[in-house]
C-alpha cells in the first residue's frame, strides 16, 4: 500500500505542473471550496479542532489527501471530497496552501 501512495502522490506533483498553465488561478479558485472548514487561505480558526493547511509543504497536504482518498487516513467527510479531485486538481490546491503563509 505505501508503494501505491508513494507513486500517487508521486504523480499528483507531475500533473500539478501541467494544469497550472492553463489558469493561473485555478488553484487559489478550488482551494476556496476548503474555507468553510479550513479557512479563508488555509487559516482555520484556532480551537476549532481544524488543521490549518496554510504554509504546510505541498508534498505534506498531497499525502494527507492521498491517505484520505485511500482510506488510510480516517475522516468523517474528508475522504469524500478528496475522491471529487482530479489528481491535477488536488496537486494544485496543495499548491496553492503551500504558498499561503
């Protein structure tokens, strides 16, 4: 299993970079859909029990969002919408969180 997600996460950092060409915005617009859990900009409010994403290296937040989709990682909610990316569209939110300071 650790080979499957390491060659996952492996290939949402190769795509990122092709879909990133196309709108230079798609990223900050697809992590925008993370605020109402997350934050404005990653930045979840302290004591809510929510990790900020905010700063966190992109290869962190593609693990994490691989070990969600997978199963791996236990979630009420957050396996779901992991499985609604593409892996192009999950590189370039991690992206984008992981220029956020």
């Amino acid at each position: 299993m650790k080979v499957f997600t390491s060659t996952f996460v492996a290939a949402l950092l190769l795509a990122a970079g092709t879909a990133h060409a196309a709108d230079p915005n798609l990223g900050r617009n697809l992590a925008a859909t993370c605020a109402n859990c997350h934050g404005t900009n990653g930045k979840a409010v302290k004591g809510s029990g929510i990790d900020s994403l905010a700063g966190e290296s992109k290869e962190k937040l593609l693990q994490k969002l691989a070990d969600f989709r997978s199963g791996d990682k236990p979630a009420s909610i957050m396996h779901q919408i992991a499985k609604g990316y593409t892996n192009e569209q999950l590189g370039l939110i991690a992206e984008y969180f992981a220029a956020q300071k």
